[in-house]
C-alpha cells in the first residue's frame, strides 16, 4: 500500500465512501508498429476488419443490454454515435489504406485517428472536443480488440471500487452500477460540469477537480472519499480510518434517518409553506423526484433530448416523453425548460462544423441565442411541442438565458407564432401556458422588474449566474477556487432579481444548485423567496432544514448577510446561522 496523503478537490455529489482505488486508463492503449509484406497484406486488411465488426457487436451487444433496463435512453444515443463512427466508411477505408500501404492493422488505426484527432484539437470547440472524445473510445475499442485485450468498461468489478480518471464523460457516469462502484474521484471537472450534475442526480458519491489525482493515486490504494467536502484520504493510518468509518456510520443513519421519516410537508416553524420542488436532466429522473416528494418538477434540462443522437427528435417524441413525465408527476406542475445547448452541453446535431465554435464558448453564440438566430425551425417545433402538452397537465414553459427585453419579446413573438401554426394545423393546445424566464445574466437580474413586466415567473439559475458575475468559467478548474456561491455580488444580484420579481408581481424560485444547499436554502427562505428546485436527493434535507427554520427570524439573519463584505464573512454567517437551528446534524453539510 503506498502513502499517506490527503488530497482536496471539489465535492460534487454527497456521500462517505471507503474502498479501493481503481485507476480507469483514459489513454489509447500502446499499439505495435510493424511493416506488412504485400503478400500478407490481405490477410492483414481482414483482420482490421474483422475488429471493426467485433466493435460494432460488441456495441449492439451492449446497447440490448440497455433497452432490457429502460431507464437509460440517453447511454443508448452515445452509443449509437459510437456505432456510426464504427460504420463509417470513412474510417474503413482510411484505415485499410493505410494497411495497402503496409502498415500493421494497429498502426494503421493509430496512425488513421491521430491525423483525424489532429484536425479536432485545432478547434477550440467544446462540441468538437465531445465528438474527439466519442472518436477516441471508439479507437480504444477497436484497438483493445485488435490486440485482444478485454475493453476497460466503468460499468461494473469484482469487488467494489471507488473510480480515478482524469476524467470521467457524462457517458462513464450513465455506466456506472451502484453495487461496485462506489464513486469517483476525476482530476477534471467542477461543481456544476455535466458529470458533476448527473452524479448527483444519480446518487454517485463524487469529487472533482483533483490536481494530479491520478499521479498521487495508485491502483488498489485505499481511499475515503467525502463527496460533500471533497476531501479525500489516502491510505489513511488505522485510527483515522476508524475515525472515518464512524463518520461513515452516523452519515449513513442520518441518511437513513432523512429518508425514513414521512413525507412531511416543508413548512417554517412558524407556518410559512416552501414549495420544494426537483431539477430533473432525464425524463426517468421524475420517479426519484415524486418518490422523494418533491412539489412538482421545477426545472427539466430538455439538453439531452438533442445530445448523443444522429437525428433531431420530432415534435411528437418531444410529446410523448414531456407526457411521462407529466404522468410521473400526476397533477403537480412540471417547468420544462426550452433546450438551452451551451459549453459542453452541445449537440451534434447543429454544431456540425467550426463556424459555431466562438472565442468564448460561454458567451458566445449558445441557449436562446443559438435557438433565435441559428436553430429558430427545431425551436419552433419545441415550442409547439410544449404548447401541445400544456393541455394534459400543469406545465409551465422557462426560457433560460435571458439578457434582456428585447430577446424575450423575440421569443415571445414566436411562441405567437408557434399558436398560429397550432391552430392552422388543427391541433390541440393550451394557449395560456405560463411562460418564465431564468435570471442567470446579471443583466437579467438587474432589469428583472422589466422581465417580470412580460412573463409570469422568473427562475434564479445560479450555477450561471455565479459564472456571469465573477468571470469564472464553471467549466474550468484552474479558476474552480474563484466560483464562490456565496460571494457578496452574487448575493445582492439575487436580491435583485427578487426584488424585480415582487415589483413586477411575479413569484420568484431558485434553480440553480445553490438551492440544494442548505445554508443557502436557508437564506434564501430568509430573503422570503419560497420556492426552490434542486437534486432530487437533496430534498429530504432541506425539507427538515425547513421544517427548524424561524422564518421571522431568518429575515432579520438574511439582512444582515446580504450586507457581508467577503465571502467568508458570508459564509461564517450562513454557519452561524444553521447551526443555531440545526444543531449537531449540521455536521454534515
Ligand atoms: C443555472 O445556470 O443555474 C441552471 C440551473 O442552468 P444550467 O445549470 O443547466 O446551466
Ligand atoms: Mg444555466
């Protein structure tokens, strides 16, 4: 066993866990380099292409193993695009070309994916860097098998593992079963990445943003990893390990604890009623979010819809899969959020060449934008779909990444469009779906009175609006240490936004991650907002925060953090401030 070390990074998904490290390699492996004689050349392009179809039923192999299981449609789409890479013939024949040319079938693969590689890495584009990403797994399948050896999956062990990569792709975390990995720990990544977000929704104890996780890690090394604070041991001394393992325990039974007691309702000790209500990434994502009580669903990533596939769905998939989960969610309200493609939530649809890429993939050309100026046809069908949908159930319709009125009148507009094609088609629909908008631009909360003016909610999405008014990318770690939740401008761009709400005589929730924190949770019920939209795991929590909250109190607590100077001036308040209500259970969070 090697060192004692204790690593930091960034805890994304809550939980205690404690086993060995599995190290997954996330490199090609080393191929042979050899010369074929013309007269072995044959027999050489048969075997490459005998791997190639290997590949291909290695994937419909898995891909009929998922359909058993319906829960995972979106694992289904990426491993279709890696199907279609397979059966392209641009890869057979550059490839067996090179093989022609006397390459061995490794050589010739290798040889093949770097020079298509090459291309991608001079396109700082994050959706291109997503198919080089799908390029390179489908080259380490088709080498593994050339090589013949067993392809590294994150999908299940002997025994159980915690997982090190440097990275690990919204694709691993879909893979990953509960009985053997016990979670993960990446070098990459940070709170609010795709894989951290699906993690958590996922219940995948883990942590991000290690630096040199998998230098100081080794294969079988014993690891305790808190997915909250994301700190992680490793190898720790025998009294620490004791030391952890009972915090492991009371952790577990508080757990237990939380989701053992009935489902009471998430009201202030002093009668004030807060809707608590789930953030759901894939329609399947609704079941936990009923079992675990939530109000309603308060924010649906539509992103998937469109990621992971070769062909757009059509306006009646888009139907069918809203309905489950209205049908999942009886008669409680689901807010469905218009596809909001950005960063590393692009799809390979749209972003078929450079042109898309920006400068600034953040800001650049991405959510309503991209839907207004590049895609209005498929933004118009979605729009459609959801008016559609609006008669069978309480839907409600968020525009995410609002910047000011007139791109809001702009879609406003179209959804007017949208009712007019409706009714020339014959189709049935709810033309008063209410409409809202997400304040995840500064410039959106600070004209949020005039937003409210034209819409009938407005949705405080923090993970963006943290990103906007910092300047801190939330993708990159480098910058992770700035990300700060609790920085004083954040807080005052959120009164903002509440206040424009109150003034514009629309309720105002909370979206974003910051809602599923209980000490945020917790001011922000101070600030007198009374909705939130979280994880679903992390509703049993706050709904017991909630329930030792004095609501009268808190608004006089809420006052004077909002008046902190620094975030940790901040932060030393919020403690404060939970603990007195919580008491020793605080520990945890
Ligand atoms: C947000 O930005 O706070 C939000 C909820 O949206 P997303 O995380 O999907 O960008
Ligand atoms: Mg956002």
């Amino acid at each position: 066993m090697g060192d004692v070390v204790k690593l930091q990074g960034v805890g994304v998904s809550p939980g205690i866990i404690i086993g060995p490290a599995h190290l997954v390699a996330r490199c090609m492996p080393d191929a042979p380099h050899y010369c074929i004689t013309p007269d072995h050349r044959q027999e050489e392009e048969e075997r490459l292409l005998a791997a190639l179809e290997e590949s291909r039923l290695q994937l419909i192999n898995i891909q009929q193993e998922l359909t058993k299981n319906k829960n995972n449609p979106e694992l289904l789409y990426i491993l279709d695009a890696h199907r279609l890479i397979l059966e392209d013939t641009m890869l057979r024949d550059g490839t067996v070309n090179y093989v022609r040319k006397g390459y061995n079938a490794e050589w010739a693969v290798v040889r093949y994916l770097s020079e298509i590689i090459a291309v991608f890495q001079q396109m700082d584009d994050a959706y291109l860097r997503e198919k080089r990403a799908d390029i390179e797994q489908v080259g380490k399948r088709l080498l593994n098998n050339l090589l013949g050896h067993s392809e590294e999956s994150v999908a299940g062990f002997p025994e159980p593992v915690v997982l090190v990569a440097e990275e690990f792709t919204p694709s691993d975390t879909l893979q990953m079963k509960h009985e053997t990995v016990l979670g993960f720990v990446a070098q990459r990544g940070g709170r609010t990445s795709h894989t951290a977000i699906l993690a958590k929704s996922l219940d995948i104890p883990a942590v991000v943003g290690v630096p040199r996780a998998t230098g100081k890690i080794t294969q079988g090394d014993m690891l305790v990893v808190d997915g909250l604070t994301g700190l992680i041991h490793v190898n720790p001394n025998t009294q620490t390990l004791a030391q952890l393992k009972d915090k492991q325990q009371r952790y577990i039974l508080f757990q237990q604890r939380l989701m053992d007691s009935t489902i009471q309702p998430a009201v202030t000790t002093d009668g004030r009623k807060i809707l608590l209500k789930a953030n759901i990434e894939i329609y399947s994502d609704a079941f936990k979010a009923r079992r675990l009580g939530a109000d309603g669903i308060g924010l649906y990533r539509t992103e998937h819809l469109y990621m992971n596939r070769s062909i757009l769905p059509d306006e009646e998939e888009l139907c069918r899969t809203f309905k489950q989960v209205i049908t999942t969610m009886k008669d409680l309200p689901v807010t469905i959020r218009t596809m909001d493609l950005s960063g590393e939530k692009k799809s390979k649809l749209f972003y078929r060449d450079s042109e898309h890429a920006g400068i600034n993939p953040a800001m650049g050309m991405q959510g309503i934008r991209f839907c207004l100026r590049e895609e209005r046809q498929v933004f118009l069908s979605q729009l459609r779909a959801l008016l559609r949908i609006g008669s069978e159930g309480d839907v409600r319709i968020l525009l995410p990444m609002i910047s000011g009125v007139t791109e809001l009148e702009e879609v406003l507009q179209l959804l007017g469009e949208a009712k007019e094609s409706l009714i020339k088609d014959g189709l049935n629909f709810n033309p008063n779906v209410p409409v809202g908008v997400m304040v995840e631009v500064p410039a959106a909360a600070l004209c949020a009175k005039e937003l409210a003016n034209k819409v009938d909610f407005l949705s405080i999405g923090t993970n963006d609006l943290i990103q906007f008014t910092l300047a801190v990318d939330r993708q990159d770690e480098s910058v992770a240490y700035l990300y700060e939740s609790g920085h004083p401008a954040v807080l005052r761009l959120i009164a903002m936004a509440m206040a424009g709400g109150v003034a514009g005589g629309v309720p105002v929730s909370v979206c974003g991650e910051m809602a599923g924190d209980p000490r945020f949770a917790a001011l922000f019920m101070g600030m007198g907002i009374d909705e939130l939209s979280m994880t679903s795991g992390c509703l049993p929590l706050i709904r017991r925060i909630t329930r030792t909250i004095d609501f009268t109190q808190y608004q006089e607590m809420a006052s004077s953090v909002l008046e902190g100077h620094s975030t940790a001036e901040v932060m030393g308040l919020l403690d404060d401030m939970l603990r007195s209500s919580c008491g020793d259970e605080y520990i945890f969070h």
